[in-house]
C-alpha cells in the first residue's frame, strides 16, 4: 500500500464478473481475511482492518476473524452505511477522473446490487476517516454504477482526497499460494436460451465502444 501511495484498500468478495461465488483464485477476500463467506468486504488502513458482512455471517465471521480484524455488522442501525457523512462534514475521497468510460459502458448491463450493503457501509466508514485520503481499489472488481455513484458524491466535497487504480490486485502480490485461474471450456448456451448471439452482442458493444471513442488494448 505504501509503494502505490494509497491510505486504504478496499477488498470486495467478487471475481471480475461480479458473482457472489467466485472461483478459488478470485477469493482474495477470504484468503486475507480467514472469513469464507460468499458476502462481505474488507478495508485496509495503515492503522486499521475491518471486515463488513451482513447478519446471516456475523456469527461465522465472528469465529473466523482473527484478533487483528474488527467485525462491522452491516445493517445494524450502529454501523455506518452511506458515504454521505463526509461530504456532509466537507471531507471526501476525491473525484475519480476517466471514469465516463468504465462506467458508460457497462451502465446499462450492470447495476449496483442491493446485496452489496456491506460495500457502502464501509466506504462510509472510509469518508469519515480523516486518516484516509487515497483508497485503492481494483477497478475490474467494482460494479461501474457504484464507481460512478462514488465519484460524484465525492466530487462534491471541499477537501477531496483521491481514488486509486494500481496497476495491479495488491492482495495478488502477497498471495503466494493463489490457485491459477479457471482453464475450463467455455460453454456456449443455445440460442433458444441465449435469446441473442455472440455477434449481435458484440456488435452492440462496438457500437457503444464508437459512441465513447473508446479502445480496447
């Protein structure tokens, strides 16, 4: 955390595709945390580690977390859950520039889930930190509208902080034993499921790509 200059990281349970069971080697919160639950997100600070789930895994949580982590019992009336604190007390995170594009282009196809309290409950708890100014985040494990939603709240603080993208999964660099990634066929479901082919999604997504004078590298 300290070489990519960030104060806070935060560690969701989701794979890339936002699933709530993710393959072992996506699993980074678990294996940080020692909790092995399919819900719940972990923060990071120099000084602090905190793990937020809601109440079907308090008491598993409670049994799995080791000394070194606080429980944050999302939902309960105690427990933060808006990001608004901060902005109201003129602190923030900061305005995510470049975002337009992550988000515009999964808007549509990706909303953020109501199954993810914990997340917002911990970025509150991030807002009203005055030890915090810079949060990590791997950009691929965040749903956009969320991103998005971040950004604009914060961006109507007086004192931003910032939001940070390192270049890589920082949980990745200290997992020594992670599983390699899935290496099983894709399964292609019939169009009669489907309701819509390979090339007709794709081609909408060029064309979203065109809107957005994006590329993909």
């Amino acid at each position: 955390m300290k070489d990519e200059g960030v104060d806070a990281y935060i560690v969701p349970s989701d794979d890339p595709h936002l699933s709530e069971y993710a393959s072992p080697c996506y699993q980074r919160r678990a294996f940080l945390t020692d909790f092995d639950g399919s819900a719940g997100v972990a923060v990071v600070t120099q000084e602090d580690a905190k793990l937020w789930t809601d109440a079907r895994y308090w008491e598993q949580a409670g049994m799995q977390l080791s000394k070194e982590w606080d429980l944050m019992k999302a939902g309960n009336p105690d427990c933060p859950t808006l990001v608004k604190v901060r902005v109201e007390r003129g602190e923030g995170l900061g305005r995510v520039k470049g975002l337009k594009l992550f988000c515009s282009l999964l808007a549509q196809h990706i909303t953020y889930k109501i199954a993810h309290p914990s997340l917002r409950s911990a970025i509150q708890w991030l807002g009203d930190s005055s030890k915090v100014q810079t949060v990590g985040l791997d950009p691929f494990l965040h749903p956009p509208s969320f991103v998005k939603e971040l950004n604009e709240t914060l961006a109507t603080s007086s004192n931003p902080g910032s939001i940070s993208f390192p270049s890589s999964n920082l949980i990745d660099k200290i997992w020594d034993s992670q599983p390699p990634l899935p290496d099983s066929q894709f399964r292609v479901h019939p169009i009669e499921y489907a309701g819509v082919d390979v090339a007709a999604k794709l081609k909408v997504v060029r064309s979203k790509m065109k809107e957005e004078n994006a590329e993909v590298r």
